[in-house]
C-alpha cells in the first residue's frame, strides 16, 4: 500500500465516519418527530373519545337531548292539534 492509497483510505473512514454521525443525527430527530406526533394523536384521541369530557361524550349528550326533545315534542304536536282540531268542532258545531 503506498501513501496514495493511505490517503484515499482515510478519507473514506473519514467520510464513513461522518455518514455514521449524519445516521445518529437523523434518527435522533426522527425519534424525536415520533414523540411529538405521539404526543399530538394522544391528545386528539383523548379529545376525541374521552367517555367522560370528549367529542364522543358530547355526541351522547346531543343524541339523548334529541330522542328526548322528539318525545316531548310528538306529545305537545298531538295536543297543539287536538286543541286546534277542538276549536274548529265548535266553530262549525257550537
């Protein structure tokens, strides 16, 4: 092996080297991009799907208040034109 050789030898340990060092740096930010997101989707999910304060939560919360206010308003439409159905009779009749 003469000097040349040498040379380009260590220039390309060098270059491996700093390919190795690129490696550690980029896995170390991936690694941390892989946190954040973490970080971002458990608060979305937990936004999302908490039984207890969540969207979900509220969505159950609006469906009962819906099917509850439909009953209560079959029975006040039934009434509203039973009265209504009343006064007509005792125009006409009365």
């Amino acid at each position: 092996m003469n000097q040349q050789d040498r040379k380009e030898f260590e220039i390309v340990h060098i270059k491996i080297d700093e390919m190795k060092k690129d490696i550690s740096e980029l896995r170390k930010a991936m690694d941390d991009s892989h946190k954040k997101t973490d970080e971002n989707l458990r608060f979305i999910k937990e936004n999302l799907f908490n039984p207890h304060e969540g969207l979900w939560a509220e969505t159950k919360l609006n469906t009962g208040f819906r099917e509850s206010t439909s009953k209560w308003r079959t029975a006040v439409g039934i009434g509203v034109i039973g009265l209504f159905v009343e006064r007509m009779w005792k125009m006409f009749i009365g």
